[in-house]
C-alpha cells in the first residue's frame, strides 16, 4: 500500500514540473525576444509600482523630518524665552524690592528728622516758617 502512495505521489510531482515546463515554454514562445512577457510585464509593474511607493515614503520622510525640525526649534525658542522671561522677572522683582526700600528709607529719615529735630551746638529747633495771620472780622 505504501508502495502505491509513494508511486503516485511521485507521478504527481512529475506531472507538477511538466506543468511547470510546459507555462514556461508557452509564455517564452508568445514573446518574439524569447523571454517570458507575462512574468516580465508583471515584474516590471510591481518594480515600478515599489519604486513609487518608495518615493512617495521618502517625499513623506522628509516632510514629517522638516515637521519635526521646526516642533524642535519652536520648542527651544519656547523654553529659552521662558528662561528670558523668568530671569528678567527675577530682575524686575529686585528692582522694585530695591525700589521700596530706597522709598522706605527715604520716609524714615524724614519721619525722624521731623520728629527729632536735630540740637547741632546750641543750635535752636527749627520752627515751622508759617506765620499765623490774625483774623479780622468784617
């Protein structure tokens, strides 16, 4: 029994390779070069086919590289302006904490040489310039 499967496997794989042949022969005969058109006529298509793809994805590539690039670029613009920004926020800051207490120094000086006039030897206490104005009624 084993014997008659392996024959007839054997004739079928025979008759595979004369099928086989037999495309071949036919195709090459329908072609005046002698070469199998059909076959060639395909992979030619599919290469170029490929060949389009091919450079619709590099096109694609490069679009999406120069996309990237710029996100990059806005993206360092973004953080050293921030950095900018907060660093002469830190200045301004100072700036005015300076600013106040000049102001608030200023004040005290004035409050105390107000309030205590100074007595420079033997000096008097200033007064007040103002004269009052007698009232006259009418």
């Amino acid at each position: 029994m084993e014997e008659k499967v392996n024959h007839l496997l054997q004739q079928i794989d025979e008759q595979r390779k004369t099928i086989e042949e037999l495309n071949f022969k036919a195709t090459r005969s329908s072609s005046p070069t002698g070469s199998p058109r059909g076959a060639d006529v395909r992979y030619r298509n599919l290469y170029f086919e490929s060949q389009k793809k091919i450079e619709s994805l590099m096109n694609e590539n490069h679009q999406l590289a120069l996309k990237l690039e710029r996100a990059l670029g806005k993206l360092e613009a973004y953080e050293n302006g921030a950095c900018a920004i907060s660093e002469g926020l830190k200045k301004m800051k100072e700036m005015i904490l300076v600013t106040n207490m000049t102001r608030s120094t200023e004040t005290a000086v004035n409050f105390s040489t107000q309030a205590f006039p100074s007595m420079d030897a033997g000096a008097e206490p200033k007064t007040n310039p103002k004269k009052k104005k007698a009232r006259t009624g009418k």
